[in-house]
C-alpha cells in the first residue's frame, strides 16, 4: 500500500493554527518526527512513517492535509511529482497516428499537467524530487509502449507540437496586435484562409486581440494551432465559450485535423463534444489536487459510459460514490400547461444596432426552464430583464419577488468564500441541510478561508453558484453556471437545480450551453432565435421535445440517446441516422425505441 500525504500549503496558516497536525501525530508523540516544520515555515509529513490514522486531517483548521491509501502496483507507475507532499500523476495517455484521443475527468486531477507533459513544456520527472529527468531516460522508462516512441522523438526535436492552452482568457496579456497580424505569420495564406473561413473569423481579422470575446478569444486559439504545420495538435477545453453550433463545428475540424496521419489529442468537459469529437477516451481519476490516475485507452462510447457509471472493472476500482444517470422521459406539453404560476408579458429590448423580441409566457413553480441560443442573441439580455436590472424599450421593469441572481460573469471582490457564503444564506449556513446539500457536494468547505480574488475560474463560478442558491428567493436565474466546471461538477449543480426547484416550489431559469446540463435538468425550454449581434427572437416556453426540435433544426444537427446510459449523443452528419431523423422532423428524441415506434 503507497500513503500519499498532499499538503495545499496555499491555505496553510501555521502562526493561526497552533500547528495541530504536529502536536496531535501519535508517532510525533512517541519521538518520530512523522511531521515536522520545514525551512520554509510550513509542516512537512514523512509519507514513510505516517500511520495513516487521519488526526492531523481531522484537526487542521485550514482542510490543509489529505492522506489517502494507493495500491502498490502505482509505484511503478509514477510519472511525475510536483514537491514533497504535492500533487503526483500516475500513468499517461497517449495519442495514436490518425486517430482523435479524448481525455475526461474532474478539474485538479492531472489532465492539464499530462497535456503539458505531452506538449514538451517540461519533463516528467518520475518521483525524482529536485533531480533532472531527460527525455531519452523518459523514453527509456515507458520502453515497449507507444509513449516510448513519442518521448523519443521528442528528445530529438523532430517532433512539431501546436498546443491549444486551457487558459484562452490570458491570450491578451502576452500577445498584441490584431487577428490578421496574429494568425497570418502562423502558416501559408491559403492554409489560413481556410481555417479562417471554417471558424468564422473573416470579420474579426482586424480587430485588436485585446478586444476579442472569450468566445472569439478561443476561436482565435484553436486556429492558430490548426494553422501550425504540427504532426501533434493538443486541444485543452476547445468548447469553453462557445455556443451549441460553434462547439459542434470546431469538433467537425479536428476530427478533421487528425487525417494525414496525425496526433490529436482532446479533453473537454462537454460529453457531447468529446463524444463526437474522439476515437478513444483516457479516464483520469484520483482526488483532486492530492493524485490523479490514468486509465485507458477504451473506445469512445464504453470510456465515457464507464466514467458515468464511477467504475472501472478491469482495474476493480470505483472512483465515485454515485452513477451519473440522465433521465429517459419527458414531460408531456399537456402537464407543462397546468398551473402556470409566473407570468412575464411580451418584451421588447433595443440597443445600438441590437434588438431583442421575447414572446409573452409562463413557467410553473418546481420546475426548471433551460434556455438555448447562440451566442449574442440576447438570452443574457432576458435574464437581467427578469432581474430587474434593464427596462424595456416602453419603460417598464419587471418588479418580481425575491429574485436571486447567477451572473454570467461572477464578480471577485476583496472577501473570503465563508463571508460571502454565510451573508448569503443567514442563519441556514449553520445547519447541516445546508452543509450537506450544497457546501459539500460542491466542495466548497476547503474554500472557506480563500478570497474570491485569488480563486481559479471554476472555483469561483461554484462559489457564485452556492451564493444565488443560499438566497432565500422564489426566483432563481442562473446564466451559464456550467463554465469552467467538470463533468462531475456538472452534473451536481444540475442535480442541485432539479432539487431545489421542487423543495422549494422555486421558479429557475437556466442558459447554458452544455446540452447535458440543459437535458439533465430542466422540464421545459425557450428558444432563442435570430441574428447574433443583430436581432434575437425568444419563444414562449416548449416542452422540452418540441424546443430540442425546434432548436437544433435551426443548427441542422441531430441527437440520439445512447442505449446504456441515455445520454445525448451527437450524430455524425450525414449518416443513415442523422438522415432519417431529419425526414422525419425528429431531431431530439427519447430513446431507439421511440424514434421507431
């Protein structure tokens, strides 16, 4: 058995403490410094001789330590270490000539730190704290394999990397000038033109960088890896701001990318997407932030089915507690129109050179309403109409009750996540409902001592989550929570919505546009409609059959469910299924049954 002892010393405070995890060890009582303060100031734990009794966790203040028990048969398998008591990643994924792979697991566990390793931004180090690990002994350790082969061409410099970063927001600060000027000294005009006319960049060629939307921003980012003359194209969350047409059409162009007999290598947290996008799946598993295993590779349909279903068989592990199970029917129109408890007139909202129709409609209280659109058509525009927040072009606001409030772009601001967190919810932020209802499923306890400004992206969002829903109100607006969130994370905010939409007889309103979350949780759908940038048209509300239909019919793309887990899946276009749903007007349906029946 291998004791792994992960200290984030980020929220280490020892002066506050009294230092706990030291004066409380068993063995540190009995003489053996199992934990001791380091140099540094900070303690360190002696993996070796630690008993695993768990006290030091149990007593730190600060959620500072996590001690988990590994199989032996890891040892061998350690790929790289980041310091004494830090993360550690077990295994690679590899990619395959010709061939799409996709990567899938939660945020923390090793997926980027793999991705870097394989884009040859720094060498494993193979548990070797503080040594130097060349790429030839890299090479040498995974001898027999296919990394063997890519490592070693690494350490000969033949190999040519294009890497699509995680963090497309950051592009700004480290590059100037506009698109044009950026994209152009990438490759030849005519491989640029192409890519650029794929991605829908051609208006934006002379825009400055610094201007760009994230959406733009990580349009711009996959094209100039695209454009890159590169036997391996590595794509780290191709889907985060983009909208349903734009996610499914960057996945049709590196699908693409992979013939000639290239590498690609994909992970996104959009199952959908990684689905239609790959031709095997890597799973990674572990404890955020404390270890991350790889698994795989399986095809695509039984490695995403397996993550869903939180067990690996072959190995005989479970990594999760829970399935991830999509629901397999909807609510008939019929039941949808029966006690209508919230009502909004027809709107209209102009800016300059943007206007926005919305159909008068209604939703009924304990249900939640997805809304579906393309990027710029206005669906933020409704939520801050139903806040309050904007006036329609007659003058009126709508005046609701207890309104609770998502932003699409959560604000940092100078405050630690407990404060914000408590003044939110009041005296329910004591009671072990609220704990265990959404601080914990969220695992938002080990934040409690952070500052907003010093969150990651998806931390923040879960924080700006957990504060629209610790507000007593019967009226929740949510505008894409799903950013920057895992699979797993997904899935529970998903599951929060459904619960606290019917416990609490609450009104919720739902854009994202990861249909998963979208097919999860919500009962019925609006449908935004229009030119991005121009003109928006919402509808009034649908079931949800009719407002998939009418939604994706729009966007030309068919879904099925898959028989085992019944999750939505991308058909390819132009196959025998994608043909026949259109013939018949079925562009979203429940189940292989159905479509025939």
């Amino acid at each position: 058995m291998i004791r792994v002892a992960v200290m984030d010393l980020d929220r280490c405070q020892p002066d506050k403490c009294g230092i706990p995890c030291i004066n409380f060890c068993p063995p540190v009582k009995n003489g053996i410094e199992t934990i001791k303060m380091s140099e540094k100031g900070f303690p360190v734990i002696n993996e070796k001789l630690c008993i695993g009794c768990g006290i030091c966790v149990s007593k730190c203040p600060f959620k500072v330590i996590s001690i988990v028990n590994l199989p032996m048969e890891l040892k061998s398998d350690l790929i790289h270490q980041y310091g004494v008591n830090a993360f550690r990643l077990y295994r690679l994924p590899f990619a395959e000539k010709g061939k799409v792979t996709g990567v899938v697991g939660r945020n923390g566990i090793g997926k980027s730190t793999a991705l870097s390793l394989l884009a040859g931004q720094f060498r494993p180090n193979l548990g070797r704290i503080g040594e130097e690990v060349s790429w030839e002994e890299a090479a040498k350790y995974f001898r027999g394999s296919l990394i063997q082969e890519y490592f070693t061409q690494l350490a000969r410099s033949v190999m040519k990397i294009s890497f699509k970063p995680q963090q497309v927001d950051a592009i700004p600060k480290v590059i100037s000038g506009t698109v044009r000027q950026l994209l152009y000294r990438l490759g030849p005009n005519e491989r640029v033109d192409d890519i650029v006319e794929k991605l829908e960049l051609r208006h934006l060629l002379d825009r400055d960088v610094k201007a760009l939307s994230g959406g733009e921003l990580q349009r711009l980012a996959i094209a100039a890896a695209l454009i890159k003359d590169s036997e391996v194209l590595i794509f780290d969350e191709p889907s985060s701001f983009l909208d349903v047409r734009q996610r499914t059409r960057v996945a049709s162009i590196i699908r693409e990318s992979a013939e000639g007999n290239k590498r690609v290598i994909v992970c996104d947290h959009d199952l959908a997407v990684l689905d239609y996008v790959s031709d095997t799946v890597f799973i990674f598993y572990g404890e955020p932030s404390v270890y991350g295993v790889v698994s795989g590779p399986y095809g695509v349909r039984e490695g995403i089915n397996t993550y869903l279903e939180g067990y690996l068989p072959l190995e005989n592990i479970r990594f999760r507690e829970y399935k991830i199970v999509f629901q397999t029917h909807t609510p008939k129109a019929s039941e949808e129109a029966d006690n209508v408890g919230l009502y909004w007139p027809a709107l209209k909202k102009s800016y300059d050179g943007f206007s926005l129709t919305v159909e008068s409609g209604g939703i009924k209280p304990g249900h939640v309403l997805g809304i579906l659109g393309p990027n710029g058509i206005g669906k933020t525009t409704f939520i801050k109409l139903l806040a309050g927040l904007e006036k329609d072009d007659d003058g009126n606001r709508l005046e609701y009750k207890a309104v609770s409030l998502k932003p699409q772009h959560p604000q940092r601001i100078d405050a630690n996540v407990e404060e914000v967190l408590r003044k939110a919810a009041g005296q329910f932020f004591d009671s072990e409902l609220y704990q265990s209802e959404l601080i914990r499923p969220l695992r938002l306890d080990k934040l409690y001592q952070r500052n907003l400004n010093e969150l990651s992206g998806g931390e923040l969002q879960k924080v700006s989550i957990a504060e629209a829903l610790s507000r007593p109100a019967e009226i929740y607006l949510l505008d894409e929570p799903s950013a920057f969130l895992d699979v797993e994370e997904r899935y529970v905010v998903a599951r929060l919505l459904k619960r606290i939409a019917r416990e609490r007889g609450a009104y919720i309103f739902l854009v994202d546009h990861d249909l998963s979350v979208i097919d999860f949780s919500a009962s019925m759908l609006m449908v935004f409609r229009g030119k991005p940038g121009v003109e928006g048209y919402a509808s009034q509300p649908l079931d949800l059959r009719n407002g998939f239909n009418l939604f994706l019919s729009e966007l030309g793309i068919t879904f099925r469910r898959d028989q085992s887990s019944n999750r939505p899946r991308i058909n390819k276009p132009g196959s025998r299924l994608d043909r026949w749903q259109k013939t018949i007007g079925e562009y979203y349906y429940q189940s292989q049954q159905e479509l025939y029946e």
